[in-house]
C-alpha cells in the first residue's frame, strides 16, 4: 500500500473519529426504539445455515475471551477470509493475508461458541462475546445506524434498553475506528503473486494446512491452519 494512500486513509479515519463526538446517543437509542428489537434466541446470527455467521473481533476482545476461558488464542479466533480466496490477498510465496481476525467456526460453520443441540442457541462466552455479538442487529457506519437481518426486529424495546444498545453501537464504532487506524500503522506491505496456483502447491502441506499472514492492529501475524 503506498505510504500516501495510507496516511489518507488514516486522516479520513481521524475525522471521522471527531465526527462521532457529535453523534446523540439519544437520537440513536430513539431510531432503536422506533425499529424495535428483542432477541428471541433463534440462533440464526450464529448458525452457518442461516446466510454470513462470521464475527469479526479485534485482538484485544480475543485476549478478553482467553481471560475468561481456558481456550487458547487459535480456538477463539481464525484469520478473517471470506469463503472464496482474493488473489489480491495472496504473495508471491502463495501465503494468504487476511486484515484481522473472526470467531472460529465448528467443521460444519456454526458459531463455535454455540451450543452443539439445534435445540439449545445459548452462548458459552456470553459474557465476553465479541461486540459485534453484543450489538447485532444493529451497527453504525457512515455516521449512520444500520441494521442487519434478524428475526427479532419489530418487537418492543424499552427506553432504557435502546440506550444501552445505543451506547454499545457507538462504543464498537470507535473501537473499530481506532482499531482499524492502528492496523494500517503497523501494516507491512507484501507483493501479490501472479501464480494463484501456489495455494495448491507450494503453500499446501501434506495435511492441507495453508499459511495466513493476519494484519492486525498489534502486527503481522504468519500462522498456518
Ligand atoms: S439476534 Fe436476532 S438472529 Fe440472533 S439469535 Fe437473536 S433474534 Fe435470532
């Protein structure tokens, strides 16, 4: 990445950081309220077989999760990919970089952290799920409150409820902000290679393990899975 679009990127990032000073947590905790929401524990934002289960989450929430666990780092968290691999992500020596991190799946895609009975939707690490979990349906971008599909939209909310949602939403946006500057000042650049089929060769071993570069905001991490 050239130096110079990386600096844009983080001064846009910058403002936008003074930009959410401005944002009311009343009037988004009030746009809550009108939208409604109560979780009706379907499990769908968790379950593969409900579209896009993947959680993204910032190191210092993987740390949070092995503080209150006895799970190591690489059962909490795996290289953030989306299912079909970017050439633009891949080196020369057919390595695969990813920017950061997401929950780790079960082999058959549901949350890893869900309980394994389709009868039972609880959360093992509730109380430390990542923030994305602790806001769904709901996500600021652009200065704006978004929200993404779920079955208990549309249900009564309570005043006090919508503000602490709203706190919460307003609280990842900056964490994500913040988190996403320090990446890109610790991101080292890489060159990408022209033959995507050093996946399947090179970078493959016999147990079909493939090598990621992970860029977060605390480094460059190569770990193989
Ligand atoms: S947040 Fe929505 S999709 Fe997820 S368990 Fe609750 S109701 Fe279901």
């Amino acid at each position: 990445m050239d130096e110079k679009y990386k600096s844009l990127l983080i001064q846009e990032l910058e403002q936008e950081l003074t930009n959410i000073s401005n944002i009311s947590t009343g009037t988004i905790a009030s746009k809550i309220e009108d939208i409604g929401f109560s979780c009706l524990m379907c499990g769908k934002c968790c379950r593969h077989a409900f579209g896009d289960n993947r959680v993204l989450l910032m190191p210092n929430e993987i740390q949070l999760i092995a503080n209150h666990t006895t799970l190591e780092a690489h059962e909490i968290a795996t290289p953030a990919t989306s299912d079909v691999p970017d050439s633009d992500l891949i080196d020369t020596d057919g390595k695969i970089h990813t920017f950061g991190w997401m929950l780790a799946r079960k082999s058959n895609g549901d949350c890893n952290f869900i309980e394994d009975a389709e009868t039972s939707n609880k959360c093992k690490i509730h109380d430390v799920r990542p923030m994305l979990c602790r806001t769904y349906p709901f996500y600021m971008q652009d200065m704006e409150l978004h929200v993404s599909e779920c079955e208990g939209l549309g249900r009564k909310i309570t005043s006090e409820e919508s503000i602490t949602i709203a706190n919460d939403v307003i609280t990842r946006y900056v964490a994500e902000i913040e988190d996403t500057i320090a990446l890109y000042k610790k991101f080292e650049d890489f060159t990408t290679g022209k033959d995507e089929l050093k996946i399947t060769s090179g970078n493959v071993d016999e147990k079909y393990h493939v090598v990621y570069v992970v860029h977060d905001s605390k480094g460059t991490h190569e770990i193989t899975r």
